[in-house]
C-alpha cells in the first residue's frame, strides 16, 4: 500500500512542485532552476499594496466560497446524518435511506449542473413562479450566473461527501449514552452539544476534509453555474495550462495546495482523527 500511495500520490506531486521551479516561455518548457512561475503570479502585488492585487482577490475568493459551501453541507449533512442515525429506527430503512442519498450520483455531474439553469435562469421556473404568486414584479438577476448560484451547485454536489462520515461516526454512538443524557435531565439542545457532536468530530472533520479539497480546486461547476464571470484559483490553473505555460500552473497549483494544507491542518487540530478512530 505504501507503493502504491507513493506511486500515484507522491510521485506525482513531486514532479508538480519540481516543474513549478522551471523557467518557460511562449511555447515550451525550460528545464532551469526558476521561480518566475510564482513571480509572474504575484507580478504587480506589491505595487498595489496596501490594496489587494487581482490574483489574491481571487485566491480569497476561492477561500470564500469554499467556506461558505462547507458550513452549508456541514449543516445539512449533519442534519441529515442525525436523522438516519437516531430517528430511523432499523438497520434496513437506514441503508434504503442511505442508498437514495446517492441517487444524485448516478448521473454526471455537469448534467446536475445544466439542470439548475432552466430553473434559476431570468425565464426559469424560479422567477416565474415567484412573479406569479406577486412575490416580485422582475425576473431576478442574481439567481444565475452569481456567487449564490455556485455555491447553491457546489452545495448540491458535494453534501453527500458529508453526509456518508458523520453518519458513519454517529451510528457508532452508544444509544445508552443518549438515554443516559435523558435520564440525568439533559435537554435536546444539551445531549447533543455534549454527546452527540463531541462523538461525531470525526466524521465531520472526515467529511470537512473532503468537501474543502474537491471545493478548492473545482473550476467546472464555479465556470458553468458562474458564467465564466465568477474568477477562481481553479480557473487560475486552467487558464494557465491552456497558454501551455504548465510551470505557472504548477506554481499556482502547490500554492492551492498549501493553502489547503493550511485549512485542513486547522481542522486536525480540532481532532486527532486517527486517535478517535
């Protein structure tokens, strides 16, 4: 197994950080020492300061939104997970209910995407339901092709990731424990503060982990549900290797990395997952 992870996991970003450190030009690569693939990214920062250049407004962008999605499928992967758990009773409705959880997944994920236009889009479903209940008197701009659209698809998309761990986690809980709770004249709100989410930290950082390192570097759906309007370091990274300046996407690419790193480490300080597990 260690083969294996160092085959297809290690290998390959090696080679990514080494090619960051290459020179380029208009049409190849140079293999020579060079971090112009990190200077040309930050190029023109410094002179902007103390106001933020467009790439950094891009990277926090990125960071936003993948904040954003993340408390938004934590909240509904949680509620969903909590109720698989604990309000459904057999072993079998859980895996019925579980398996119709992963419907969405049988379909590709740009179908998904494409749905949401006809019923956000200035014509769509949404707009005209609204004006036809006297809610509103125009169409609203803002439904597609914005930041609420994105982050409504991401959301879609990806809280399964966060639903499968914490519910994971949360059938391993002690039922007495909740009874106990109960018997000693905890409230609701009490068992599950003090029981239920401490005994679920593991499969929400588990879930957090995934949800925040497919959001960071997602450009398809931020691309379609944006309106190649909204930027993003993903974006940042394809532009990049459609100039074929594939050293500047690398460079892009291990600061992605390590800002991620920086975001999960935050997480794994919260919890040792390995201990819990």
């Amino acid at each position: 197994m260690m083969f294996v992870f160092a085959l297809f996991f290690l290998l390959p970003l090696v080679l990514v950080i080494i090619v960051s450190a290459w020179d380029y030009n208009e049409y190849q690569m140079l293999p020579a020492f060079s971090f112009r693939g990190y200077t040309d990214t930050f190029e023109g920062c410094i002179a902007e300061l103390p106001n933020l250049c467009t790439i950094l407004k891009t990277y926090l962008k990125t960071v936003k939104l993948c904040l954003i999605t993340w408390l938004l499928t934590l909240v509904i992967g949680f509620t969903v997970a909590y109720f698989l758990a604990f309000h459904v009773r057999t072993k079998t409705w859980q895996i019925v209910l579980s398996l119709l959880c992963t419907i969405p997944f049988w379909t590709s994920n740009v179908i998904r995407m494409i749905a949401w236009i006809p019923l956000l889009g200035r014509n769509g479903l949404v707009n005209k339901g609204l004006m036809g209940i006297g809610v509103i008197n125009h169409p609203l701009e803002w439904l597609l092709f914005s930041e609420f659209s994105v982050v409504l698809a991401l959301v879609h998309l990806f809280t399964f990731f966060m639903v499968v761990p914490i519910f994971n986690s949360m059938v391993r809980i002690d039922k007495r424990l909740i009874e106990a709770a109960y018997d000693a004249g905890a409230t609701g709100w009490q068992t599950l503060t003090n029981v239920v989410i401490p005994l679920s930290k593991p499969g929400i950082v588990i879930g957090s982990i995934f949800v925040i390192t497919i959001v960071m570097g997602d450009f398809v759906t931020i691309g379609v549900m944006g309106g190649q309007q909204i930027a993003s370091a993903g974006k940042i990274i394809e532009s990049r290797l459609n100039a074929l300046q594939f050293p500047a996407a690398a460079a892009n690419a291990v600061i992605l990395l390590g800002i991620t790193i920086l975001i999960i480490s935050a997480l794994t300080r919260i919890v040792d997952v390995r201990k819990e597990l």
